[in-house]
C-alpha cells in the first residue's frame, strides 16, 4: 500500500536526514563508511540539492588541502573563500 516507502536490497531504507549527511561525509569522503550508509548518503544527496552542494565543498576543500600537502602553503584566500562558502551553506541550507 505505501509505494513512497522506499526500499533498499527489500529492507527499509532509512532516509538519512541532513543532520545525519552532515556527520556522515567526512567518513564517506575518507572511504571509511559501509556500503548501505554510502547507498543512504547518495540517497540523499540526490534528492537535497544543499546537501549535493556541501559534499562537493567539502571534496573541494579536501583537495585543496590535499593539493597543497602543509597548510601553510594553501593560498590563504583559496582557504577562507571555501570556508565562507562552507558556513553559507551551513546557514542558509538545511532547515528542519
Ligand atoms: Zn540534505
């Protein structure tokens, strides 16, 4: 009867909530979390466009980072603009 419930491998999904996909990226970025919690993820990062947009900062950020291997040689404006466009989308996105 409830067709919106959705389903994952004929188990209940659950959907993960923007809090959840918050906690969850750093893991998923890393690789460290299991198959269902990066099926969940993916999930809802399709469906929330300010979720989508915070994993591809927080990849960005994560390059970056990666990029230039020490802090101190990462452009020091590069770091703060992402940043900024971090906590914006902590603000504005994400509402209950
Ligand atoms: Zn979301």
């Amino acid at each position: 009867m409830s067709e919106d419930v959705r389903k994952i491998g004929g188990k209940p999904a659950h959907v993960y909530t923007c809090q959840e996909v918050a906690a969850t990226v750093e893991d998923f970025l890393d690789q460290e979390c299991t198959t269902e919690v990066r099926a969940m993820l993916e999930e809802h990062v399709d469906a929330c466009p300010e979720c989508f947009e915070r994993l591809g900062v927080e990849r960005e950020l994560r390059l970056l980072i990666k990029q230039s291997c020490s802090p101190k040689s990462t452009p020091r404006e590069l770091r703060e603009k992402v940043i900024a466009k971090l906590q914006m989308i902590h603000i504005e996105g994400c509402t209950p």
